[in-house]
C-alpha cells in the first residue's frame, strides 16, 4: 500500500511530503494538488538516487541519478522528455559529456558517444 506523510489541504497534497510506494520507493519534496511540484527527490530499492524538478507533474530542468556505487548521470528534462547530452561523473571523478544513443537507468550503464572531455 502506498503510504503520504505531509501537509494536504482538501485532501490533496500540498507543500512538503513524503510519498512511500508499495514497490519501496520514496519520494521527498514538494506536492502542489496531489502532483509532484518542484524539487523531488527519489530514493530507489535498489539503492539509486534521482534528484529531479517537476512543474505540475511533469519533469522539467535539471535532474541527475546516483548510483549506489557513486557514479553521477546528469541530465535536463523539458516537458517531461529526457535532453540527450549528459554528463556522467564515476566514483574516481572522472568526468565525460556526450550524447546518449540509449539510457538503462536500472544499471547506470551509459553508451556515450561523440565524447567531448
């Protein structure tokens, strides 16, 4: 069962929250009538963290996924479609910026192509 703890007004969430899903993840941050709004941040079962910006439900703006090896993807989202160019720091900090032919969030495994350092 899904579980929200924070403010509702009407029985809608509204302003801080938190959401529990019944698959285990958690999503924190803000909630404007019942949609994801603002700054979310998604905490996966398998240990994954998503920081993400929502305008009434749908993403948009910067976003990024930490593996729970530490290598960062980050990436711009506009109305709700993920940008192809990203940039993946590894947990040795290295850094590349490239262009996505394909995206496995499950394995924050990343075919980047046309790399520029």
């Amino acid at each position: 069962m899904d579980i929200y703890e924070g403010n509702a007004v009407d029985d809608l969430f509204k302003g801080y929250g938190t959401y529990k899903c019944a698959n285990g993840s958690i999503y924190e941050g803000f909630w404007e009538n019942s949609k994801k709004h603002g700054k979310i941040t998604k905490y996966t079962k398998d240990g994954r963290v998503k920081e993400l910006n929502y305008v009434n439900g749908v993403k948009e703006g910067p976003a990024s996924i930490t593996s729970k090896n530490g290598e960062i993807v980050q990436f711009i989202y506009r109305k709700g479609k993920k940008l192809d160019n990203v940039l993946l720091t590894t947990r040795n900090n290295d850094q590349c910026f490239g262009n996505i032919s394909s995206y496995s969030s499950r394995s924050l495994k990343y075919p980047i192509k046309e790399i520029n350092y």
